[in-house]
C-alpha cells in the first residue's frame, strides 16, 4: 500500500538541507522535507532582553509565521489582523525553548541569537 505521493506508509519524506541560503544574516538555511519548505535566518544582536542585562548572559529567541499562500487557501497574515495567533506563539515558544536546551548561552555575552524561521 503506498501514499497519495507513492511513497509506502514506512517511508519518510526526501529531506533537503540547504545551508548559507541567503548571503545578509549571520546564518541562514533552506529546509526541505518533501513539498514543505522552511527558510530560517539567524541574526545576532549586540544586547539582551531586560532580564538578562548584566548577567553575561546571552539569549536565544524564534519568530516564526507561514506566508499566506503557504497552504492551499491564502491566509491572512497575522501582522495585519495586530496581533499573533496562539498556534504561531507555541510554535515561537518551542522553537526558542529547544535552542536554548541546547545552545550554552554563558558562552554568548551579552548578544541575542534571533532565528527567524518562515513556511514558504
């Protein structure tokens, strides 16, 4: 038996990695798996949240957001309805939560890592 795009039930989608996909932010990543396409920037910031000021301490943070038309109906984006919905904040949350797990952030100064991640 096999999927709607042939693959069999046990098998996984193709996964494509494309690293240094944009040449301005500090890092950048194109990712693949089968149709779905996720780009995700890395930019650095030379300060810290409020509650990280002169702890030494750097910070890790994620925005997220789908394009409108990354599904099959266009969305509106949540820019323009002035405020982000509570699926794209958890997806935020998440992201942020397991780059900290595992990013030492004494080792960053003062500096915030922000990724940017966009479902094109």
């Amino acid at each position: 038996m096999t999927r709607f795009d042939g693959r069999k039930y046990d098998e996984i989608r193709p996964v494509k990695i494309t690293r240094a996909y944009t040449e301005i932010p500090e890092g950048s990543v194109l990712i693949e798996v089968g149709k779905t396409k996720v780009l995700c920037t890395a930019s650095v910031e030379e300060r810290v949240p409020p509650f990280q000021k002169g702890t030494g301490n750097g910070w890790v943070t994620a925005e997220y957001s789908m394009l409108p038309r990354a599904t099959g109906v266009r969305n509106q984006r949540e820019a323009t309805r002035g405020r982000i919905g509570g699926r794209t904040m958890e997806i935020q949350r998440l992201i942020g939560r397991s780059l900290r797990s595992v990013v030492d952030v004494s080792k960053l100064g003062e500096r915030t890592i922000w990724l940017d991640c966009d479902v094109l």
